[in-house]
C-alpha cells in the first residue's frame, strides 16, 4: 500500500502541517480516520497532557478501533485517537461548552506538539491513545501555532483533518 498523508490544520491561524498515516501500525484506526475525513470541530488545548491540541468527534466507524499502536508518552508529531464515554468527560472540569451524553462515545483526534507528555489523568489514571499518524513536515510552524493558542486562547478556532 502506499503511504497516505493527511493536513492538519488550525484553520484561523492558517497554520498546518503534513502528517503520513501509520498504517502498518495502526491499520484499523487509519482505516477509521480515513474513511471519515475530512473532519474538523473546536480545538481545545490539553490541561493534563501538556502539549497536545485535539478535537472531539462523533464515533468514525461502526465499532471503536482497538488499542492498537498504544502510547501513554506521546512525541512531537504524533497524531492519536482517544475513545471515550461520554460520562469519562461529561465534568465541568474539561471545559467543554457542551453537554456529553453519558451513553454517548466521543472521539478525540489529537496532535502533540512538542516533548515531555505523559498521558496520566487524575480522574481517571492512565489514558492510552492510539498513535496513527506522524507528522512529515510543518511541525515547527505548527508548534508555535500551538503556542499561541495556549497564550492566547482557543475560542473560535477550528482543528482540521483532510486528505493531504
């Protein structure tokens, strides 16, 4: 197969960067991802993860990929999909401006930035995430977008995922 590519985007900021899909890793979730894209929502900016930016979805595919490619130390460039209950962040305490049903699956589609993240969460212990992507080019410009929105906020900015 050959490699596909996916663009990430700030979409405001007009910042993105280019990322190849890791499919002999994470065939599933590739699989998953790709299929649904493109994809784009509200950016949000980790409290626990440290240096990550991500998205939340509706569920991608009929059933949730498994942990496949697991990491609970992710590095600058990787992309990784969270599945979640929607119960797991239905608390006032994530920030979301919109209520999760407790039924519901919710997917996180994020992109790390920069080092030193440790996937640890003090309400519910180790959150593994399923890296599926590694970004190829265009992290530097991205990290400093990244930056940014950390300063300065993240109110009307959009996280995309297309087809590169």
């Amino acid at each position: 197969m050959a490699d596909r590519f996916v663009t990430v985007s700030l979409d405001r900021r007009n910042t993105h960067c280019t990322a190849r899909l890791l499919d002999d890793r994470a065939p599933l979730t590739c699989a998953a991802v790709w299929e649904a894209l493109p994809l784009g929502g509200d950016v949000y900016h980790a409290k626990y993860a440290r240096n990550e930016i991500y998205a939340l979805f509706p569920p991608l595919a009929s059933t949730e990929p498994p942990l496949e490619n697991p990491t609970v130390t992710p590095i600058p460039g990787d992309l990784c999909y969270f599945s979640f209950a929607g119960a797991e962040l239905g608390t006032r305490a994530y920030g979301y401006d919109r209520e999760v049903g407790s039924g519901a699956t919710v997917v996180d589609l994020a992109l790390f930035y920069e080092r030193n993240n440790l996937l640890l969460n003090g309400d519910v212990g180790w959150v593994p995430g399923i890296v599926w992507g590694q970004v190829v080019s265009g992290l530097e410009e991205m990290a400093e977008a990244c930056n940014d929105l950390w300063r300065t906020g993240a109110a009307g900015e959009t996280l995309s995922f297309r087809r590169a």
